[in-house]
C-alpha cells in the first residue's frame, strides 16, 4: 500500500483535475476554495473524506475535490451518506446540498439524518433559488420572488433552513455567508469538529438567477445593521457602532437600542447559549428574518447527543456481550431442526 | 379420505384468533417432519389487526400439507377444524367435497353464529348435509378432560385457563385420525409450560384426550395412513421464504466478509426480512430502518459506495419509489442487492395476497438503459439460495441484483436441509491497490466489471456519481459516442454472466410434446402437475427459471425441442412476451391474478388439453 497523503495537506492536495464549472461570480468558488483550506487543516488523512451530494449547482462540489465522492440522486444524498457512515463509521462523510435538492425533493431525507443525530456534516448552499434548472422558485424563495416559475411573484412562504433543522432536533446548527471568508472558515471547522449531525445553512449568491438577494448581508455599506454575530455566552449585540441589541419581549425577539455607554441596558439583552439543552432559542433566532429584524449568523446550537452509529454499535456490542458472537450454525438450526438418517 | 392410504392430505385448522390455530399449526408440522414427511404450510392471519372476537374478520387459520411428494399448499382441503361458526363460514369452501369437517359444537352458539352472519346454525339446519360432519362438543370434552380424577388430582386452573387446551384435544383428534405420534408435542408441552406445572398438565390431558376420543368413539372415520416418501438423509428444519431471505443475505455476508447494511422500510409482505435481521445483532448485522423505500435504497447503495454489503427487500410499491436509487446504481455500477417480495398489483392493490404481476418492472422499470441482473426464488427453502446467489452475482460483477419472491413464498414454510456455514460455496470480494497512476474507476477486466475501490484507501481517491462517465476515468462526459459505448458495455457486462450461470435444465424428456416453462413461486404446482401428467403417460416436460436476466444460454435451444410452450403465471403474460419476442416461439399462457397461487389440478388440466390436442 502506498504511503498516505503527507499530512498536513495542501490545497492543491485537494484539488482534483476537474474543470470547476459555476458560473463567472458564483458564491460556490469562495465556499470550495474556503471548504479546501478547512479540510486541509483537520489533520485528517484526504482519503478518509467522502463527500456526497444529490443535484444542483453546489451538488458538481465532489467532482471538484481530491478525496473520495459520490454525486448521487437528487435530494437522496443525506441518505446514501448514512448508509455509507453507517457501514464506514470511521470516514469524515459531508453532504453538500442546496435549498431544493436539500428541502424540496430531499426534505424528508435532510429532517430524518438531522433527528437521528447521524454524524454528517451538512452544508446546505441557500441561494434561494433552482439555479442548475435555470432559475426557477426554491422553497425557500421569498414571498414575492418573480423566477420563471412565478413570473408574477412566488405566493408560497419559504421555509427557513435552520428552523426546519432545528425542528429536527439536530444537534449542530449554524449560518455563515458564501464571501465572508472569516466566518466561513470558523464556521465549517467547527461544524467539522461536531460529532454528530452538523448543519451549516450557507447563504450563497446566485449572480444569474438571484443576483443580490443577501446584499443586506454582504454589502459592506449596511451588513453590520442587517446582522448579529452569534457568539456563545455573549448578549445579542449589532450594528455599525454596536450600539443595538436584540431582547426578548415576551416570546418575540425584539431589536433594543443600547444607550452610549449605558451598561445597564446590556444586560437586558438576549445571552447567546448554544449549549441550551432544548431548541427554544434556536428556534427564536431561526425567526428572525430581515427585514423585519437583523438576521444571526454564526453557530446556534451546539450540543452532545450520542450519535446514530454509536447506539448502533452499542446494541450490536451489547447483543455480542448478553448472546455472544453470532454462530450461523446454530441460527441455521433454529430451535425445532429434525435429522432424518 | 374414502381410502385408508394416500400419498399427502391437507388439513387446515381455523378458528378465532385467540384459538390457538397457529400454534396448533407448528405442532402438526413438527410431528409430521419428525414423520419423515415434506411439510409445507401456510398461515392465514386475520388482516385487521385485532378484530372483535368471533367476527368473519378475526378468523385465523393454518394450513398444513404432509405427506410424500409436497411441493404446494395443497389444492384442497381434506380436513377442516373449524372452532368457531365464523371459521367454518370463511373456510368451508375450500373443504373437498370428501373431506372432514370437524367442528366444536359448543361454539355454535346463537350469539357467535350471528356474529359469523349465520341465521340458522349450520350444524342442524340441513346445510351440510352430505358432509363428512364431525360435530363434537370440544370445549366440553376438554373440561372434562381435565377434571377427569382417573388421572389424578385436577389441575388447579380457572375454566378460561382450561378452555385455552381446546386447540389442543383438537390436535389429538387430528394425531388420531393421521395415525401421528403425541411424542413430539407431549415434549413440547412439557418444555413449554415447564414452569407452570397446572397448565402443563392440562394440555397434557387434553392432547391425550383427544387421541383418546377417536380410539374410543364408535362411528368416526376410519384414521388415514399417509404414504411415506422421506426426503433425504440430513438435518432439516421449517423455514418460510423471508426468514430463508434473511439468512441468505446475512450467510453470504458472512462468506465473502463484507459488513452488512439492510435498510429497509416496512411493507407487506417483506417486513419479516426486515424483523428477522433486526434480530441478529448478534452477527453484527447493521439494520437501518430508513424514513421510506428510496431511503433504504439510498442507503443501501452508500454501503455499497463504502466497499459493503448493500441490500434491501420490498415489495412492488416499494421497488417503484427505489427505482431512481437503483439507476444510480446501474450507472455508478454498485453491487446491491434488492428483493421484491410481489404482491398483487397495481397502485397498493393486494398487500397480503401473491402475484407474479412485477417481472416488467423488476427488467424494465427505470429510466433509461438500465439492465440489473433478475433472479426468482422458486419455493420457500430455496429463497436462502437465491438470496446468496443474488449476493454473489452483485459482488462478483459490481451490478445491482433484483431477486423476486413474493407473499406466498414469504409466509409459507417448507423443510429447509439445513446447510454448514462452512461448507457455502465462496464469494470472493476483488479489491484494486494503488500503483501510484491516477485510479480509473471503471477500467474494467475481460469481463467488463469494474474495480471497488473502498473510501479509506489510500490513492485511490475517486470521484463517481449518476451523470454520464467517461469510460475509463469516470469524469463527467456527455460525449455523444462515449455515452453509446457506455449504454451497450452496460449491458454486456450483465449478458456476459450467462457463461458463469447453469444451463437451463428440465425434468422430463429433452424434447417432445410440451414444455412447461415457469420461474418463480410457481414451482411446486408445475412441478407436482408435470409429475402427474408424466405419470399418466403425457409427454410434458417442466423447466424453471432462476434467472430471468440474463437467461440460460441454452434457453432458446431447450424452447424448440418442443413443438408447443406453456407458460403458467400468476400475471397475465409477462414471461410469454418475453420467451415470444427473445426466442420467436409461439408459446401459450396459462394466466391467473387472483391474488391466489397455482392449484395443480389447473395446471394439470391444460396440460391434459395441450398434449392430448392434436
């Protein structure tokens, strides 16, 4: 066999002889170029990683990385990656999906690897839109959003990824935004430090379909208004001067303006916990959408469950310690066997 | 039954489903295999889940056929235990019209028979005149049985408690009549309640009481000696078709040491597969009950991606949802192996009932060129066969197998020769290693199967996936000619499996009148029907088909030494399409889709007609 990939890998390491193929100013190269330093930096062999993915733009990643992959069928990606952790627990498994492939026709999929807690690591591209099909609604289009599908404004409510997610029970939450390349990177370490079921909802623009739908995230001008940084154990603070804040009146998130130099009105903010044991807050600050009200970036939720795999293979091992190891002979027999001589 | 002698008989017990059929049932199968006899059986539950006690909807029945030469079911009932008005109701059709009927009198009730829709009880109104009627107060005798103080002091039981022996004096009537030996469910009983001495004894008494009635009771029929043809020295046991599927798959895991993944999401009549691996932890059998069928297809094809063992059994609602999965697997050329369990078709059509109505869809029924191999599993024993061949032939040739049973093969159990784990034939696993050159996932050997690469492997990092591959590489490619050459090495790589495969053999003389050509669950009553046209002189010969895809080499050959083709199925045509446009042969059907199998005396009576036609 021939020595492993030294460690640590490169870039180049990781990069296959493909032709990437997104269209000029895609939001996909800063997150493949982004994904490739966070990969390199795991100290983790290249070929224990597979990614997998169903259809879409951001479905081609796997083609574009050297390590294992497997772009599989639209939407079904989330659970051929189980079958594939399940059988192979010891491989780093990504799933790299988008807002239809992930919510449309995989939907059921993305909500069933999230509840099980298998340990996936997810990244749900959001441009809001079908991009590879040429620009049609997504689930998670605005109310409102003219495609060619709704050439007079879609008239469905989208689904917001994190609180479907968060619905799910997963135990690793977070949003980051394709050209912060800060927050990305922070993001997807540790997304990929989380043992069990990590979500990354990563907003993406589509330059030809959906050009410009986040600019109140990214647009330098007025991003810093738009936005709340998450941070564990820190009260909900924003804005260009830092000078709002985000607390609770009843059970509705709501925007406070914090007085120059005024501590006290800090303290009646909203503290970020991403440890909470249940999803209550998670589920608040998935609720919060611009522009109705700044929007959180950053991990949501981060907790400890026991993985899919690991009961599985507790109950295997408990089966082998209470029965013993399996003896085919003995199961052939069955317990009524007759000899005719 | 009017002679003392006969070759098989058919009983089927029938009553309530807390009666205690069932476990009546496995008795008799039991006591008939230590008999020496084939044994084949077929529970009937009722659908509903629990149905109101008494109801025409609550009544569970088993059916057991022993004797010499049981390849089937049975066409016709010779004795019919009937425990309840409703039993009798459902089941007295099938009763031959020389057969027994035997019923317990003391639940023939006013009550109970208006609940079997009766509106004058049977018994005394006239209706079953004719009948060989056996009306005996059975719940009576068994309470007499166990206060009877000549065997020592009465159990110690509520009359509920001893109501519940009831099935059990039945069974010793049935022992009786069939000249069968209490012994081995006197053994039974005794280890069975051995903990519960009161209830031991009462099933003890009742079961001898039982014999002891047709010993003693003048006027009964004379008991039946059923001719006996052992089967061949060796260690047997029952087994249905799904536990024999079960055990196929998880041996053949065994054998070529790969790690086994079932997913599987529950459908009738394929979720005892699902059960029977849940419990085999032990084997350290991974069972992943998945959010629906294209899931567990999903799933089961990642395994395969992982250098595992991929598999997955449904039934044909479920085979259409995990049709995109197995594409996948065509095109990205997985081993997976995927088991259609059939039942009556369309749309949900029959969950509980067996056709044969999915061979279309198991060749066909994807997008695209997308050949798999099919095979049929042919009788319950022979699902564990199927199974592990289906296994070796996707490991073997990196392509999805579609293997078919269907429900009456799943539930129905017949003598299994139980195998020795060490003596399965081999299933080699080829793995590629690294060279140092780029890997090329599908540069493929002689036989055009490509190499398995397994993720963790050093070097052999490769990206596969369901577009158009280059051949060779497996880059994306949507070259018009590569495309072409990938579609046709596709399917010769799966038509070239035919020189590894049998040749197509038949049971009769190699050329002659007539060919009856089945595949599938089938067997037995073709087999059973040739047999007896053979034994009557007609020139009939049967052959079965394991694979359906691709088909014996000899397959062509084997159809033109005959100068006409019957092809019995339960659907209405599908194999005679294919046998008339693969082999240009005018062959006949012979078509049921009643949810029910062949009889034998359907099969026999077409046989009669095609070979006795000039």
């Amino acid at each position: 066999m021939p020595p492993e990939t030294p460690l640590p890998l490169t870039t180049k390491d990781l990069t296959s002889d493909q032709e990437v193929r997104w269209c000029p100013g895609c939001g996909d190269f800063s997150v493949l170029a982004v994904l490739k330093q966070v990969l390199a930096s795991l100290n983790i062999p290249r070929e224990r990683f597979v990614f997998v993915s169903g259809v879409g733009c951001s479905s081609r990643i796997p083609y574009y990385l050297n390590t294992y992959g497997f772009q599989t069928i639209h939407g079904r990606a989330p659970a051929v990656a189980t079958g594939l952790k399940l059988i192979r627990p010891e491989l780093s498994v990504w799933v790299v999906t988008g807002d239809g492939d992930g919510l449309s026709i995989g939907g059921n999929h993305l909500l069933h690897a999230l509840r099980r807690n298998v340990d996936l690591k997810i990244l749900l591209f959001n441009n809001e839109v079908l991009g590879l099909t040429k620009g049609q609604a997504s689930p998670t289009s605005r109310a409102g959003t003219r495609t060619r599908s709704t050439p007079q404004g879609s008239i469905e409510e989208p689904l917001r990824p994190l609180t479907v997610a968060t619905a799910a029970g997963a135990t690793f939450l977070a949003r980051t935004i394709d050209v912060d390349v800060t927050h990305l990177t922070e993001t997807l370490r540790r997304a990929a430090e989380h043992r069990g079921a990590a979500f990354v909802e990563i907003y993406q623009n589509c330059k030809v379909f959906n050009d410009g739908v986040f600019e109140y995230a990214t647009d330098k001008g007025v991003k810093a208004d738009n936005l709340v940084y998450l941070e564990h154990g820190k009260p909900l603070v924003f804005g260009q001067d830092r000078n709002r804040g985000i607390r609770l009146r009843g059970l509705r998130p709501e925007t406070a303006a914090l007085a120059n130099g005024n501590g006290g009105s800090l303290a009646d903010l909203l503290v970020h916990d991403e440890a909470a044991p249940d999803t209550t807050l998670a589920h608040l600050l998935s609720r919060m959408i611009y522009p109705e009200s700044p929007e959180c970036v950053g991990v949501f939720r981060c907790v400890e469950r026991p993985t899919y795999g690991d009961l599985l293979d507790g109950q295997i091992s408990e089966a082998i310690r209470s029965e013993g190891p399996g003896d085919l002979d003995a199961l052939f027999a069955g317990e009524d066997a007759w000899v005719i001589e | 039954m009017t002679a003392a002698e006969r070759d098989s008989a058919v009983v089927r017990l029938a009553g309530d489903s807390g009666d205690g059929v069932q476990l009546a049932g496995a008795q008799l199968t039991l006591t008939s295999a230590l008999c020496g006899d084939a044994v084949w059986t077929a529970p009937d539950f009722p659908a509903e889940i629990r149905a109101p006690a008494g109801s025409l909807a609550g009544v569970s029945a088993f059916q057991v056929h022993f004797g010499a030469d049981v390849q089937t079911v049975g066409d016709r009932v010779d004795l019919l235990v009937a425990m309840n008005p409703a039993a009798l109701q459902t089941h007295l059709k099938d009763l031959d019209t020389n057969g027994i009927l035997l019923v317990n009198r003391d639940a023939f009730t006013p009550d109970e028979l208006a609940k079997a829709g009766y509106t004058a009880d049977p018994l005394t109104d006239g209706s079953l005149a004719g009948r060989r009627l056996l009306a005996l107060p059975i719940t009576a005798l068994t309470r007499a049985a166990a206060a009877d103080r000549r065997y020592g002091a009465p159990p110690l039981l509520s009359q509920r408690e001893v109501d519940r022996c009831k099935n059990i004096f039945a069974l010793g009537l049935v022992y009786w009549l069939f000249e069968r030996p209490l012994g081995p469910t006197l053994r039974w009983i005794q280890e069975k309640f051995a903990r519960n001495p009161a209830i031991l004894e009462a099933n003890r008494r009742a079961l001898q009481a039982g014999r002891r009635y047709g010993e003693t009771t003048a006027g009964l029929p004379d008991p039946v000696k059923i001719g006996a043809a052992p089967l061949p020295p060796g260690r047997y046991r029952s087994i249905t078709g799904n536990e024999a599927l079960a055990l196929g798959l998880l041996a053949a895991a065994r054998t070529s040491g790969l790690p086994l993944l079932y997913a599987a999401y529950p459908i009738a009549p394929a979720s005892d597969v699902l059960h029977h691996l849940a419990d085999w932890k032990r084997f350290g059998v991974r069972v992943f009950h998945a959010e629906d069928e294209t899931a567990a297809m999903a799933a089961a094809v990642g395994a395969a991606f992982g250098g595992g063992l991929g598999a997955t059994a449904t039934s044909g609602p479920g085979l259409a949802s995990k049709s995109e999965a197995i594409g996948l697997a065509v095109s990205a050329e997985l081993p997976v192996v995927v088991i259609d369990v059939q039942r009556g078709g369309p749309g949900l059509g029959l969950p509980t009932k067996t056709e044969q109505a999915d061979l279309f869809q198991a060749l066909f029924g994807r997008n695209g060129e997308c050949p798999v191999v099919v095979l049929a599993a042919r009788s319950p024993a022979d699902c564990f066969d199927a199974a592990y061949e289906a296994v070796r032939l996707a490991v073997g040739h990196m392509t999805p197998v579609l293997l078919l049973s269907d429900a009456a093969l799943a539930t129905n159990a017949e003598p299994w020769r139980v195998p020795l784990a060490s003596a399965l034939p081999p299933i080699p696993v080829w793995r590629p290693t690294a060279d140092g050159a780029p890997f090329q996932p599908y540069q493929r050997d002689g036989r055009h199967v490509r190499p398995w690469a397994a993720p963790g492997t050093p070097g052999l990092e490769h990206r596969i996936g369901g577009l158009e591959k280059e051949d060779g590489s497996g880059a994306v490619s949507y070259d018009p000619i590569n495309h072409e050459r990938m579609v046709r090495i596709r399917a010769e790589k799966i038509a070239r499996i035919v020189e590894t495969l049998p040749e197509l053999s038949v049971d009769g003389s190699a050329e002659g009148e007539l060919l009856v050509v089945g595949w599938g669950g089938t067997f037995g009553a073709i087999a059973t029907a040739v047999r007896r046209a053979q034994g009557r002189g007609l020139s009939a010969a049967h052959a079965h088909l394991r694979y359906l895809n691709p088909m014996p080499r000899n397959t062509g050959d084997v159809l033109r030494r005959y100068k006409k083709v019957l092809v019995p199925e339960l659907n209405t045509g599908q194999l005679l399409r294919l046998l008339r446009s693969e082999y240009g042969i005018n062959a006949v059907g012979l078509n049921k889709v009643q949810g029910r199998p062949f009889l034998v005396s359907e099969i026999e009576v077409m046989i009669e007609e095609l070979t006795r036609r000039p």
